[in-house]
C-alpha cells in the first residue's frame, strides 16, 4: 500500500497551498466517515489524498494523458475540461504511484460524476469532497449532517442539489451521473407517476 506521508508530501508539491488545505481537509472528512460507516480508514484517506492530485495539470495535456492511457465512452466528460482531473488522477494513481486497489481508483475516478453501483468508499469520497471543512456554500451544514447520517440518502440529496445547478448553468450532465440519481431515486422508493 502506497505510504500516506509520501501522498502528503507528493500533494503539497503538485498542489497550490490552497488546494492542498482542500485535499487535506477532505481526508480528515473520509477518514471520520470511513469511521463511521466501518470502511477501511486507510484507503479512505488514501483515497482523498489522490482525489485532486492531477487538478492543476494542464487540461490539455490531461486530454492527452487520458486518449492515450484511458478509454472514455461519455463525450460529455471529454468535452468537460473540469472533469478531466477525476480521470487523469486515477491514470496517475494506477500508472505512476502502482496503486491497484480497485475501491481506491474507483473512489478517485467517480468523484466528480458518481455513477451507479458505487461502494461505500466511492460514496465517502465524493460526499467527503463535498462537505469538507473548507466547504463553504448555503447547505453545506445541512449536507454535514446527512454525510453522518446514511451514505445513500446524502447521495441523493446531493445530486439532486449539484444536478439542479447544472440544469440552471445549462451544464452538460455526465451518463453516470444521471445513473447515479435514478439508482438512488430508485432506493427511495420513488417512481415516475405522471
Ligand atoms: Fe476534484
Ligand atoms: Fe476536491
């Protein structure tokens, strides 16, 4: 297992000091969900050590890096530069640091877009990089509190609210992240009545 002090030190050399608080501040966060929902603190942290480690890279030569060592299927992420980091993270991760857990790729690669069938890790990530500390939005504290309180029920109120926001920007909506939200309107029971 790559060491965590070596994934702090490479995230304060790649990252700007802000974004490095940022990274921080969202493993502390999946760290005391991992905790609370008896996942692997370990990867949980690792995790979100990696989550925004190729953020400040260039995005075309993320582009690059992700034609050459990855296969996309969803045009809506190649034609979304700030989506192209989750990606080229997990191409970091796996090619260059020789990470192989599968749950720790997976949790880097889905953070941005979620999708359907994540596992507990995916979910802590994306919720954990969501309401971290340095979060500062209207319903961060309301979004705090649920994170504690059922990964999957946050998952779906999350989504409503980021899916909302890029509905009203006009944002182009990745496949997986529309999966995601039918697989957790799905679990709440909710149909299509009309
Ligand atoms: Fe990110
Ligand atoms: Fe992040």
């Amino acid at each position: 297992m790559v060491e965590i002090t070596e994934l702090e030190r490479l995230v304060k050399e790649r990252l700007s000091k802000k974004r490095a608080n940022h990274v921080f501040s969202v493993a502390r966060q999946a760290g005391k969900m991992a905790l609370r929902y008896g996942v692997n603190t370990e990867k949980a942290e690792i995790a979100a050590l990696l989550h925004d480690i190729t953020k400040e890279v260039d995005p075309a030569e993320q582009l690059k890096m992700i034609q050459e060592f990855d296969i996309i299927k969803d045009n809506v992420i190649l034609e979304s530069p700030s989506l192209y980091h989750a990606v080229t993270a997990r191409i970091y991760a796996r090619d260059i640091l020789s990470v192989q857990d599968a749950e720790i790729l997976n949790a880097v690669r889905y953070h941005t877009t979620a999708r359907a069938g994540m596992s507990d890790l995916e979910k802590i990530i994306y919720l954990a990089d969501a309401v971290s500390e340095d979060r500062d939005y209207k319903r961060v504290e309301e979004f705090r509190r649920l994170a504690m309180d059922g990964l999957n029920r946050c998952m779906l109120e999350f989504l409503k609210y980021s899916i909302r926001y890029l509905v009203r920007d006009e944002c182009l909506l990745p496949v997986d992240t529309i999966q995601a939200y039918n697989e957790y309107c799905r679990m709440a029971g909710h149909q299509n009545e009309r």
